[in-house]
C-alpha cells in the first residue's frame, strides 16, 4: 500500500527557481517525509540543482524539452494573440516596430479586440489543446513515479504547459501558480487549466476569475512567496554590506536599475547623467550611484559609462546556462543565495530606487523606499522597438503600481535628479502611496507567505486521499 504522496513539479528557469528553491514552499515540502518530490529539470541543470538544492525525498530528473509539438506552438501564439488585454496589445505595438508587417499588426489587433473578448474563444482555445500530443518523456516520468499531484510553478509556460496536459489526460491532480503579477494578463489565455491556481494578490484573484475563468473556490490568495526572506532578521550591518562593496558607510545609496528589456542605450545616458549631476553640484557629493543590472542584461561596454569613485555596479546571477532543454536557445540564470542576499540589501540599504517597469519598485516597497520610474528614452537614438514609451504605458499590471501613487514617474533627467534630491530631502514623501502599494501588491507582510502556499498544497494532498 503507498503510504506517501508523490508530487512532480517542472523547474524549467532560473526565476521559476528562484520562486520555489529559494523559498519557504521548499524548505516545507522537503520537511515532511510523507512527501517525495520530484523535481523535472533540463539535465544541463539537474548537478547544480543537486548540489544546491538536496534533500533525502526529493529527486531531480533530466527531462530535456528543446520543442513543443508544432500544433501546440500553434495554439500558444492564438493563445497569446487573442488573449484581450492592454498589455498584449501593447506587446503587438513592440513587435511591430521590431518585425515591421503593419498589416500583420494590424489585423491582430482586430482580432485581439473582436475575438478575444468573446466567452467561447478560452473554451475552443483549450477544446483544441485536448489533441496536442504529449510529450514522451514527461509521460514517462508520470509512468515512472505515478504521481498524486503536479505542481506547476508557472501556468502559463511552455514547459509547464507540456506537463500539465500530461496530468490533465492522467487524472493527476494540478495546483497551478501564477509566477509574476502580470501572468495573468502578458502572457495569453491559458491552454490547460490546473484544478487549483496560486495567485499573490487580490487583483490577480480577479484576473483569475474574469480573465483565466477559474470559479473562485479554486483560487488561492498567498502573498509573494520571494518576499518573505526580507522579513525576515538579518544579520548583515549596512557597513558590512557598503564596505563589501568598497562604499563608505558615510554615503547615501541610489540605487540606479534603469534597464529595460536587452537594451543599455539609454541607461547609459542616464547614468552618466546622473554623475555628471553629481561633479557639477545638482546631486549631492555624498551620493553612491550603486548600479544594479537586471539578471541576463547584457553588460555595458567597458569605456562607455564614465570613470567616477561615486559609482559601484553588480551583477546579479552570475551562474549561467545555455537554453537547451527549456524550449529556449538563450542563455538562462540561476538564483544562489549570495544573488538574493546582494539584491535584499541593496534594497534595504538603499536611499532611492532608480527602475523602469521592474518588480524592483515593489520589493522597495517592503523597506518603504522612496521609488523613482524611468519614464523617457534617455537615448535620442533609442530604437522604438526599445522605447519604453511604446511599450511601458500598456502594462496592466504596471498601471494599478503607479496608480498607487508609491511611485514617482519622470521624464526627463531634469525631473529625475529633482526627485532624487527631493527624497533625499524627505524620505517619507509618498510614503501613503507606498503603503498603499504593499497593500495592493503583497497583501500579507509577515513573511508567511511560502508557509501558506506549502500547506495548500499538502492539503489539497490530504483532500485526495
């Protein structure tokens, strides 16, 4: 008779990684010995996860996806075209502006607009999804290990995707989670519905109802699991942080991640704006411009950003791997506890946050850090296919943060080093909109936010017995 419950889950990406490994699920899932965890894994990865990673019930598995069949790379892009929200449509606009073909253009928007709101379009999406072939070797890893349950870190990825047709058709019970707080409304209408869905907040429970079409019994609240280490004591003094850096301790920090997308052009600009403010008076001489790259930037060319003792740069995730086995050909980055560390104080330790539309502003957030939004091509020869003006103003998601008001938006360097200055005058300028926004966006502040998920899910186990 078997006495303990196996799970399968895909960890397909460094940030889907992130979001289990290196967080409170994990370290409960491993906890409980009734549990066997077996984590599917492209095999360029299944050593490093083995090593970071280990714990006598969970089993890490090479199963290398390098395609999806053809008919469901098919359905993923209708999925994706016609899935009617403001950020797909603002997705369209990019990709033209990358692609060209304005009649391509064009017509999707028709389509996103006339179809895509209509209530059978999600049904017929999935109806057609029913004979996609699975996929051989995630079949015969359900073959293997007969699994009670699936968990799929990110509902709407192609990895996950391909494991969830194999417990759909298999009668496996799927608990599904929404990655990122604009998964719901980016990425297109998802093909394989899980029989329950994590989401963060309580807007993303909305949008698992009007948008995905879950009933809302099967939609479970928990708070960002990734956040739940900044509330948490730690034992790393700011000196210790800012001389690890070679920064006096005497400096305040700008915390300066203004990239978007591939593209440094115009971060370039802003931060040589930035020290140029500071040798010519209009920032303070006491300010540390501490430059973080967002993961898998490419790194700006040596002799382009200007030589200053006023400026530190990081690289986070430094672990790379190439994209074979994960349906990508481009390189991927893995989370170790030293990435996560780096970006915690820097945050924590941080004056004023510098992005452009990045998760960052709301990880500032939890440290109430007055956040500065890039709104302006810095570069006068941006490319439009790297404008943030064309693509930022389209984001669903992104719209309810500045809505908050726990964000300053600007748009031009003129505006940017006045705000800088203004809250290096006055911290707790915003901070009402701020709190608004951890409301909005967290929701839970104790740290707990794992805890919650991990026993979801070892109850809905508990249900299935």
């Amino acid at each position: 008779m078997k006495t303990s419950k196996t799970i399968i889950m895909p960890i397909y990406n460094g940030a889907r990684a992130r979001s289990i490994f290196n967080t409170d699920i994990y370290g409960e899932l491993i906890s409980d010995d009734s549990l066997k965890l077996v984590i599917a894994c492209p095999s360029v990865k299944v050593d490093f996860y083995r090593e970071n990673f280990p714990a006598g019930n969970v089993v890490f598995e090479a199963v290398d996806l390098p395609s999806e069949h053809e008919l469901g790379r098919v359905l993923s892009r209708v999925a994706f075209n016609l899935l009617p929200t403001s950020t797909i449509r603002g997705k369209h606009k990019i990709y033209y502006h990358r692609y060209g073909n304005y009649f391509k253009f064009f017509i999707l928007g028709i389509a996103n607009r006339t179809l895509g709101p209509l209530p059978f379009i999600k049904n017929f999406i999935r109806f057609l999804d029913k004979f996609v072939p699975l996929n051989a070797d995630a079949a015969a890893l359900f073959e293997k290990y007969h699994p009670d349950l699936l968990i799929a870190p990110d509902i709407v990825f192609p990895p996950d995707r391909i494991f969830m047709r194999v417990a759909s058709r298999s009668d496996v019970y799927t608990v599904g989670m929404a990655r990122s707080w604009d998964n719901l409304t980016s990425k297109g209408v998802v093909q394989v519905m899980p029989e329950k869905l994590v989401v963060y907040t309580n807007r993303m429970v909305t949008e698992a109802v009007k948008i995905v079409g879950m009933k809302r019994e099967d939609v479970f609240m928990a708070g960002p699991p990734q956040f739940d280490r900044y509330y948490k004591k730690s034992e790393t003094t700011r000196e210790q942080f800012l001389k690890g850096l070679g920064i006096s301790p005497e400096k305040r920090v700008v915390l300066t991640a203004p990239f978007f997308d591939r593209y440094t052009g115009s971060a370039v600009v802003m931060i040589n704006g930035l020290l140029d403010a500071i040798k010519i008076g209009k920032l303070p001489k006491d300010i540390q411009i501490l430059v973080r790259y967002r993961p898998g930037t490419p790194p700006i060319a040596e002799g382009l950003l200007k030589k200053s003792e006023n400026l530190t740069i990081t690289v986070p995730c430094e672990v790379h791997f190439d994209g074979r086995g994960r349906l990508s050909t481009t390189e991927d980055f893995e989370w170790r506890k030293e990435d996560v560390d780096l970006l915690m104080n820097s945050l924590r330790f941080s004056d004023v946050v510098i992005n452009t539309v990045s998760t960052l502003s709301v990880d500032a957030s939890v440290y109430d850090k007055p956040v500065i939004n890039v709104r302006f091509d810095a570069e006068p020869s941006c490319p439009p296919m790297h404008s943030v003006m064309i693509m930022l103003p389209n984001h669903d998601h992104y719209k309810a943060i500045e809505a908050s008001g726990g964000v300053k938006l600007v748009g031009s360097m003129d505006e940017m080093i006045l705000a800088i200055n203004a809250y290096l005058k006055n911290p707790a300028l915003d901070a009402e909109g701020r709190e608004r926004l951890r409301q909005e966006q967290i929701v839970f502040t104790d740290g707990k936010a794992g805890h919650r998920i991990a026993d979801f899910i070892k109850g809905e186990l508990v249900k299935l017995i």
